[in-house]
C-alpha cells in the first residue's frame, strides 16, 4: 500500500488565513474553522490509538453534530470493535462534509453487519457522488485514497468499498496496516492547544480575550515557524524557473475547469534570494485560487516583470470570466504571507463579479544593498555582477578579499584589453615617457613594462593587474584624448590621479575602485547609445 500523498505542508494556506483572521477583523470563527481543518489532517494522520469501542454509540454521538438535511443515519446494534475512535470519527467526518448533493439531494448513513463486519453504508438519495479530492472544511485538500489509507490504518485493516451508490467503510478486516507518515507529529499538539485558547476566547471563558487570542496566534505562528524551516531556507532563486515550473504543473488542472492560462515574462529577474518552497507555494495558490473562483470558467493572465529601480520582482494575475467566487481566504492568506511577511514585499487583491487582479512584490535585497555599496554595478560584467551577488546574499562563499580580487582583475581587463591593442593607445604610447617625479606607488621597472608591450600592440593580461593598470592610467592621464584612448574619458585628471591611488594601496579598497569603473561603464554605455 502507498504511503499517503499529503504532507503537512499542505496546511500552511489554512494555518496562515487562521493568523490573518485573528490579526485583521480577530473573526474568531473562520480562525477556528481554518485549525478545525487542519486538526483534522493532523488526527488522520497521527499514530493510532487502539481501544475497543461501541460503533453504535460512536455513531449516535456524531450524529448529533450533523445537521439532518446533511445526513440521515440508521443506527443497527453491531458487535464492539477495535480501533481510533477519533481518526474513524475525522474520516467520517471528510465523507458526510465532502459528499457532492445536488438539490434535494441527500446522504443516508446505516449500520449494518455482514458476515460479522460491521459496515457503516452511505448511500446516496438523489444525485450525488463522493469527489477524488476532498477539502477539509474547504481548506486542506486529503484525497480519496489517502483517506482509503487512514481509513484501513484507524480501524486496525478495515476498507472502504465504493459501491453503485455510495460507499461502505468496513469497521474491521484483514488488511496490512499501512506505516503512519512522521512528519505530523511536531503540529498536532499547538494546534490543539491554539483551538483550545479560541474556544475559550469565542464562550467568555476566558477573562481576558486579548491574551487568550493572542496565546492562539503563539501557537499557530509555532507551526508556521516549523514549516519555514524556523529561519533557514532563504537562498538566491531562480525566479523565473519558480514561476513557469509551477504555472506549467497547474495548467492542466486549470484547463479541465476550462480555464485559460496566459503567461508573459517582460524582464527576467536576477537570482533573488527567497524562500522558494514558500515562494512556489504563494504562485501555486494565486492560481488555486483561480481554480475555485471562476466555476463558469475564463481565462488567467500572469505578468511576471523586474523592476531595476525598485529592485523587485513585479507579479502581476488577472482573472476574468463569467462569474468570480471570492471562496475561502486560505490561498490569499498563505499569497499574502509570502509576499508580506517572509519577504517583506507587498500583496494587493481587487475583484469584481467577473474578475480579480492580483498583484505582489517580491523584494531583491540584495540588489537593493548592491546599490547602497557600489552605486552602477549592474554595468559591470556578468560574472562580476554574479560575484558581487553571491558575496552579498548571506551564503557561503569563498573569502570577501579573494572574490573581490578575481572581479577587479577581470572589470580591469575588460576595460584595458580591447584598447591596450589598438590605437589610439598603442600609437600615444610611443610618445610617453618615465616621468622624474613618480607618484608613491609607482615603479620604473612597470611602467617601462606596461608601455614595452602597448607600444608593441601585444599587451598580456597580467599588465591589467591593479600596479600596473594604474602605470597606464597615470602615464594617460594628462588629457581628455589620452584618457579616453584608456576607457577613462568620463574622468577628468584629478579623479584619474584618485584612481590610481585607490589601486597602487597596499590593499587596494576594491570597492572604491569598482564605484569608479561602474562609473566609467555607464558613462561608456552611454555615448555607444549617443
């Protein structure tokens, strides 16, 4: 038999709408529903918990909790059986509240027995079916299988057989009871005791409504800090791989619902860091949410965009169709939390009765503090904007001085290269000579060097290195010609004697350096653009 498919991350859109009701309108009652839903998963799916039991009197008493119109139950004298009596309760609970009625339609639950099995029958009066999919209180999706496998491991090796108008979920049998899945284990317990606090909160129970609300919201934020991976996980990401790997799984489920999914990409974004997994899920659930809100069908536009200015990713969702059903807040609020609070961006929702925008940020931090140490870096090259990245997005990564060190020896020969060849420079070097009075820094034995193989037009890379860039620099310095056969136009003298400075210090400071080139790149960008 399969393990089953869910997985507690399952309950985060319904964890994270329970926090929003509580922080924005403190609706007591949909918070509550939201944790009954995932309480329920969580008693599913914990280890069960053996005791004989009387199937009648488990039934009359879940009976009373069913309203009539839902369900109508037969209740036969059976033998005492062996199992969860929760777990046989939450998965009787997942069938009566899951059952699709049409109108007048109804739900008829009978205890019989057969062959000394006792079998609670469901059997459907009027148009209805039990679904593939179930939604805990319309919140945590559990399949029909998974549900199977609960079924069989809560009572001991029972099974449930469909049947041509309904089911029959045996209470006892012979079949290989199935392993319990450990990763709820760490949930049930606050969830429990966040549940308890509200009720509390919603009977006057509790003489302070604030502290008990407040003790709820502890609990549920205990559980969301366990499915972030308590503070780890926020990695440089692939933004754009996130958004079509998800648009391109969803597509197909969005299409049986006779929904159109449109996709456009304007600017790429660079690798942002973020917490992925809570990054897929924030997409996964905006189109989700699609999937609910337009019953009659329609089409779903996503815009994903880079903002350089704002440094930010810009993701954009227009939903348009016939009919938009708002539904249950769980998708926004697990969108919302992403956007919001993981990643400190922003997260907008508008809708009419045909449509919905939807709209979010995604910070670049790193971009962001990029532009704060070295204003203009983005036109330096590729790879030293890739360096420069990764030595600012908290990872690990080689030491500051020697990443620093590869990207000023490759801006360097970026620059010097393509002109140390090529006149006007190799022409202009003939007419230079060692200067009486060298800066501090300078050395005879370099500067002879660097103008020998200029002159020759062969220059090596190794005279792009900070000492000798700076000879070449210097030597070019004393004209606007001069410096711009060198890269240097945008530089009067004095800001190129600065230069020179910055790289013959023992360190050079690379990132006063890398301000100067950045500067010298724009200023190049520009005049090839006229």
């Amino acid at each position: 038999m399969r393990r089953m498919a869910i997985s507690p991350e399952d309950m985060e859109p319904a964890l994270s709408e329970a926090i929003l009701r509580l922080q924005d309108a403190c609706d007591l009652a949909e918070a509550h529903a939201a944790l009954r839903a995932c309480r329920a998963l969580c008693e599913l799916a914990r280890i069960p918990l053996y005791e004989e039991y009387d199937p009648h009197g488990l039934l009359a008493g879940l009976s009373r909790e069913v309203p009539q119109e839902r369900c109508t139950w037969g209740l036969g004298r059976v033998g005492k059986c062996t199992g969860d009596t929760i777990q046989i309760q939450e998965a009787l609970r997942t069938f009566i509240e899951g059952a699709v009625l049409e109108s007048d339609a109804a739900l008829n639950a009978t205890l019989v027995e057969e062959v000394e099995v006792p079998i609670i029958r469901f059997e459907f009066d009027g148009p209805g079916r039990f679904p593939q999919q179930f939604a805990l209180k319309e919140r945590v999706p559990l399949s029909m299988e998974d549900v199977e496998i609960r079924w069989t491991a809560a009572t001991r090796g029972g099974r449930i057989d469909k049947t041509a108008h309904g089911a029959d979920l045996r209470l006892k049998g012979v079949r290989v009871v199935p392993e319990t899945p450990q990763g709820f284990v760490p949930f049930l317990d606050p969830i429990r005791e966040a549940e308890r606090y509200l009720r509390l909160a919603a009977g006057g129970a509790s003489k302070d409504v604030c502290a008990s609300v407040d003790a709820a919201r502890r609990s549920i934020l205990q559980v969301l800090a366990e499915l972030d991976g308590n503070g780890r996980g926020l990695a440089p990401t692939n933004v754009a791989a996130v958004w079509s790997d998800v648009l391109d799984a969803l597509r197909p489920a969005l299409q049986e619902k006779a929904i159109a999914l449109e996709s456009h990409i304007d600017r790429l974004p660079p690798p942002i860091v973020a917490h992925r997994p809570r990054l897929q899920a924030a997409v996964s659930n905006i189109l989700r949410h699609a999937a609910t809100a337009l019953p009659n069908g329609g089409t779903v536009s996503c815009m994903l965009d880079y903002g350089a200015a704002a440094r930010a990713a810009e993701l954009l969702f227009s939903l348009e169709g016939s009919r938009y059903v708002p539904g249950p807040g769980h998708f926004f609020a697990s969108a919302r939390r992403s956007f919001v609070e993981i990643h400190g961006g922003a997260f907008d929702a508008s809708h009419d009765a045909a449509s919905a925008t939807i709209s979010a940020t995604l910070p670049d931090p790193v971009g962001r503090r990029l532009d704060e140490w070295i204003p203009g870096w983005e036109m330096l090259s590729d790879r030293s904007c890739q360096m420069l990245r990764l030595l600012k997005s908290g990872g690990p990564t080689p030491p500051e001085d020697f990443l620093l060190g590869g990207i000023l020896e490759e801006e360097l020969e970026r620059l010097l290269l393509p002109r140390l060849s090529v006149a006007p420079a190799t022409t202009m070097a003939h007419d230079l000579a060692p200067q009486a009075s060298a800066p501090s820094g300078s050395s005879p034995e370099r500067f002879s060097k660097a103008l020998g193989q200029l002159r020759k037009g062969k220059p090596k890379k190794e005279i792009c290195k900070a000492p000798y860039a700076a000879e070449i620099f210097w030597a070019f310095r004393f004209d606007a010609r001069h410096r711009g056969a060198v890269g240097l136009g945008a530089l009067d003298e004095a800001a190129v004697k600065e230069l020179c400075a910055l790289l013959w210090a023992s360190p050079p400071d690379v990132p006063a350096i890398l301000r100067v080139l950045s500067h010298v790149q724009r200023d190049s960008a520009h005049d090839a653009n006229g």
